[in-house]
C-alpha cells in the first residue's frame, strides 16, 4: 500500500465553542477519487479549507504528500508551519468554489496564466498554451476573450475548474461546485469533473449533494456527521447497503425527501 497523500491525524477544529471537526482521522491514497457527503454542519467543506489553509487547526496533525501541511518538523519537533512552508505546501492543491471566485477584471485566458506565469514563472507564451489546451478541455476555447460577467453560471465554473487545474496540483478539492448553479447548467459542470476524473491520474476530493453523480465518480464515499466519520465505503455499497442507522437516515432524507417527510409526520403523529 501506498502512502497517504492526505491524512488527517486526530484533528480538531472549533469555531469558538463548537467543535466542527473533532479528533478527526481520514486518509486518501494518491490518484483516489473520495467524495464526501453529510448534513450541513457535519465538518465538509472545513476538510477542504483546511487543506487549502485557508482555517487553521487547533490539535493533530495534517500530512499532505509525506509532509506536515500546517507544521514544520524542527530540531525532531513538529512547530508551526512558516508562511514559506505552507505557500510550498499550498501548490500541490487545487480548489473549485462554490462560488467561481474568478478575477472579473480579467479576461478568461488571463483568469488562467495569471498564476502560472507569477507563482509558477512559466513564460506568457507557455501559459498561454497551457490555458488555451485547458479551454479546449472544458470546451471553452472560444470564449477565452470574454470576461467573467460575460459567461453564465455553469461557463463560469468550468473557467474554475481550468484555471485550477492549470497550476498541475497533485490533489484537486471540490467544494459543492454545483450548488451556486441553475438546476440546467449542473450537467455540463459535472461533466467537465468525470472527464477529468477518468482521464487524469489525479488525486480528487468532492464535497458534494449530488449524490447520483458521487456514485459513478467515487472511488470511496465518506459519510461525515459531527466532525467525524460515521460510515464509508465503496459507493455500491454506502448506497445501496448501508450500515450505520444515521447514514440511512441522512439518505432517506436527501435521495427521496418526500417519503423522509412522510415518516417523520407519522412517527410524530403515532
């Protein structure tokens, strides 16, 4: 077996009094695919914050590709993490928003070759094919001229999910990337996340309520509910199978809501 490339070691996070994620142990392994499903409030999308180091940690430790993404070992110690260290750390992941966070002042094509050329220092000649080699990827190349406020929802997003990728991280992060979108323009989202997901030997963590589509893509599904991990497995049998009385009710509850209402009403009526 491999190495992990992300493992979270007994980690806690709090927000003030409440404890979002709490003594927290997760692993993927390099190239897995690993979507995360819970009710809001279970500790998701912090996984992904904290691995962008954009929330801190209070306890444990949060190994990405062999190293402590938050900590820097000094003197046989692990001490915290210079500014340096985690900018380092930090290359080795890409993230989708929910929200598309593009530059609106920049064309689509600069969205893209911005940071290759300033963090990466590739010519404006190489950025440039890089990013018109992504457009064409997402199906955009014709686009690359037109600024953020020019694209609709789903355009926008897949400008995100270029421009992540065109910093060639070794893990990309999905934070609901499909929530912020208009119910018709979440396909051609999701289709841009399988291709990539089948034809790239990348690391992939999902937060996502799309629970059809984390059963094709998924390697793994994590079902997280008080900062923890209450049930995973493969998607076969976390959907169809699964063991744990709250990843029952959380499924009931998003797959077919109507019929969770119902249960709920009778339960309270008897």
């Amino acid at each position: 077996m491999s190495e992990p490339i992300i493992k979270f070691d007994k980690v806690v996070k709090r927000f003030g009094s409440v404890t979002v994620l709490n003594e927290l142990d997760f692993s993927v392994s390099p190239g897995e695919k690993v979507t995360i499903i819970g009710p809001s409030g279970s500790g998701k999308s912090t996984v992904l914050r904290i691995l962008m180091t954009l929330e801190s940690i209070n306890d444990g430790v949060v190994w990405v590709d062999g190293e402590p993404l938050w900590h820097e070992e000094r003197g046989g110690k692990l001490q915290a993490a210079s500014e340096k260290h985690m900018h380092r750390m930090r290359e080795k992941l890409g993230m989708v928003f929910q929200q598309f966070n593009l530059f609106p002042h920049m064309t689509v094509r600069r969205n893209l070759t911005e940071a290759p050329i300033r963090v990466l220092k590739l010519s404006k000649k190489e950025a440039r094919e890089r990013a018109d080699r992504l457009l064409e990827m997402v199906g955009l190349q014709d686009q690359a001229d037109k600024y953020p406020h020019q694209l609709s929802g789903g355009q926008q997003q897949r400008v995100g999910i270029a421009r992540a990728c065109a910093m060639r991280p070794r893990i990309m992060l999905f934070d609901e990337p499909t929530s912020a979108l208009d119910p018709e323009l979440v396909g051609e989202v999701l289709n841009v996340i399988r291709n990539l997901a089948e034809e790239h030997d990348l690391t992939m963590l999902l937060v996502t309520h799309e629970m059809q589509f984390a059963r094709q893509i998924s390697d793994r599904v994590c079902f997280f509910d008080r900062g923890r991990i209450c049930e995973e497995g493969p998607p076969s049998e976390l959907f169809s199978e699964p063991k744990e009385a709250r990843t029952k009710e959380f499924l009931r509850a998003v797959v077919d809501p109507d019929s969770a209402k119902g249960e709920k009403q009778a339960s309270a009526e008897g």
